[in-house]
C-alpha cells in the first residue's frame, strides 16, 4: 500500500521551495500525493492535480480533508494564513507525521501564529536552509531537535539549472541604455513604519544623478510586491522623478522572472525574487533598508546579491561601478535532496 502524503501551501515562497520537491516526490511510486494549493501559488502547479484552499480557513476544513485523505505525513509551508497551521495543530493531535519547509530568513515565530501548541512541545521536523538559520530558532525557542538542515529547496533548483547570461546593456549610440527591474514590497512587513523619505525615493535620487553624471538613459520597470495594494505614494514617487533620462512604469506583468530576464539590473530590498536574478546571472542591489538577520544578509553574500546603504551615494557608488556578475551554478545545492530524504526516512522508505 503506497504511503500517503498531503502537502499544503499558500504563499509564493512557500510554494515554490515545496513544489520543487513535489516534483521529486511524484517520480516515487511508493507515495500517493494530495496538494492543496493557495491562490497565489496556483500559477506554479501547471500540469499537476491540485485543490484550492483559502488562505484563512476554518479548522473544521481541515479536519474533514484528514478524514477523508487519512495522511500518513502531511507536509506544510509557513504562509501568513492559518491553513497550513491547522493541518499542524491536528497532526500533533492525531500524531501524524509533520514537515514543515521554511523558505526565508526572517519571521521565524509569526509563520507558527495560529499554533495551538507552545513551540517546546511541537512534533513537526522543520527543514532549515542552513546552520545559521538553525542557531537563531533555536535562539527563539525552537526545540533544536526539530530543526533539520537541509537547505533551500528552491534556491537548489534554481540555481543548478542552465544559466541566462545577460547582455551587457550596451549600446552602439551615444547613450548607454539600461533598463532596471525594481523589486518593490510594502515596507511594513519589512520592518520599516515610520519614515520621513521613501526608500524608492533615496533610489531615484541617485539614479537621477547617475543618469545626469554621464550618457545614461534608463527604463525602470517598477513592479509592485502581490500584497502591495497601496500604490499613491509609489506613483506620485514614479511622476516625480520621470525624466528624458529616466523612463518610469509600474509593471501589471505577473510573471516576474519574465521582468528579470528583461533587464539588466535588479534592485529592491529582500525578496526571494532577487535570488532568482542572481540564479539567472543578473546584476542585483539590495537596498538595506531595515536591520536583517545575519542568515539572510550571509545567504544574499552566497548568491552575489549586493548591499547597499540607503543613502544617495552609496547607491551612486554602486551604479557607477561595472561589475561583471559571476556564475553562481553550484551554490545552494543539496536541499531537494536532503528534503527528500528527511521525508521518506520519516515515512520508514529508506
């Protein structure tokens, strides 16, 4: 009798790190898959068999998808719902398996909001992208026997593929063209409430002074975070600064790695998107904009993603410098194995 697995997401980040092991998973003919997927990780399941779920659900929705299904693991992501929380509150109940697959560096305590468990008493195995990542949740509260380092699913991916090397943004008339992919996400969930000036502006204003310092003329395709419903102060931002030089659109575009191919820089604060520039070679700046943990800032050094201080000149610094991105085949391998492997060992298939 084959072993049955339920696997549930929500967000994109968490959707991409467990797909890119379902992908493994369904080669298995040991396993029989269950998926239930949020709204906005739909668009990565092209070709599977998957069912909706909302991002907030009532725990009685998950009580009758565990009768019906009866998992022997269900394994989960850390969105900001409750979904994939409530098929752990019930896992620890019925003492089913649980894995849970982190896909960031950050907010370690709030993906565990909805628990109805102290975290000293959880049973799920959490598969962690590295050691670092490990010592700041056991720091937080985390029993350490539940964190497995196993690296980044998706990073794994995506960074052992076939690379897209960029073309250098050259051009043979009098001006230099480039076109920059800015990465925006709503400053609050990136710890930034109160200020007097918008990073987005800081940027500008040393794009504006790159562009008059030298032949330079730049489109640069602002493209929103999904969960950045708010745009005024963006546009008022983006009208403010549009130049001869400077060519300013707020994209709609919702495939995101099609805006990174298209450019020739990305820039933003830390979002899973910017290792994806850096999976496909592109120059990228991150724009330090609040304090991040040592994890995140390490993992961004380890794909070549530049840091900025959010000053008019130190981002001047950096766009007048001409880098040549490096190859970054190689790093961040290991974690759809690793989390293969934690998966069918808890399941008794290794």
């Amino acid at each position: 009798m084959r072993k049955k697995v339920l696997l549930a997401f929500d967000d994109p980040g968490g959707g991409l790190a467990v797909i890119s092991v379902i992908e493994e998973l369904i080669k298995i003919k040991e396993l029989e898959l269950k998926i239930y997927s949020g709204r906005l990780s739909e668009k990565f399941l092209s070709g599977y068999m998957y069912e909706k779920i909302d991002s907030q659900i009532e725990e009685k929705e998950a009580e009758e998808i565990l009768d019906e299904f009866k998992p022997d693991i269900i394994i989960t992501a850390t969105g900001g719902g409750n979904a994939e929380q409530h098929f752990r509150n019930l896992a620890i109940r019925r003492k089913t398996k649980s894995i849970v697959i982190l896909d960031f560096w950050k907010d370690y305590g709030r993906r565990w909001l909805y628990a109805d468990y102290e975290l000293k008493n959880m049973t799920d195995k959490i598969c962690v992208m590295d050691e670092e990542t490990k010592s700041e949740m056991t720091e937080e509260g985390f029993p350490e026997n539940n964190l497995i380092v196993t690296g980044h699913p998706y990073l794994d991916k995506i960074f052992n593929q076939k690379k897209v090397i960029p073309d250098s943004g050259q051009s043979s008339s009098e001006y230099r063209f480039k076109k920059i992919l800015f990465l925006s996400q709503p400053l609050k969930i990136m710890g930034l409430e109160n200020y007097n000036v918008h990073p987005l502006t800081v940027f500008m204003e040393a794009l504006k002074r790159h562009a008059e310092s030298g032949n330079f003329r730049y489109t640069l395709i602002i493209k929103p975070h999904p969960s950045e419903n708010e745009l005024t102060e963006i546009s008022e931002i983006s009208e403010q600064f549009a130049t001869e030089k400077i060519e300013i659109i707020i994209s709609e575009e919702n495939d995101v790695i099609k805006l990174i191919k298209d450019a020739d820089i990305v820039a933003g604060y830390n979002t899973i998107a910017m290792f994806e520039a850096r999976a496909l070679n592109k120059r990228t700046i991150s724009l330090s904009i609040a304090k991040i943990r040592n994890s995140l800032s390490d993992a961004m050094n380890r794909a070549g993603i530049e840091i900025s201080e959010l000053n008019t000149d130190a981002i001047f610094n950096c766009l007048n410098q001409e880098i040549i991105s490096e190859d970054t085949k190689g790093i961040f391998e290991g974690g759809i194995r690793n989390t293969t492997d934690l998966i069918l060992k808890e399941l008794n298939l290794n």
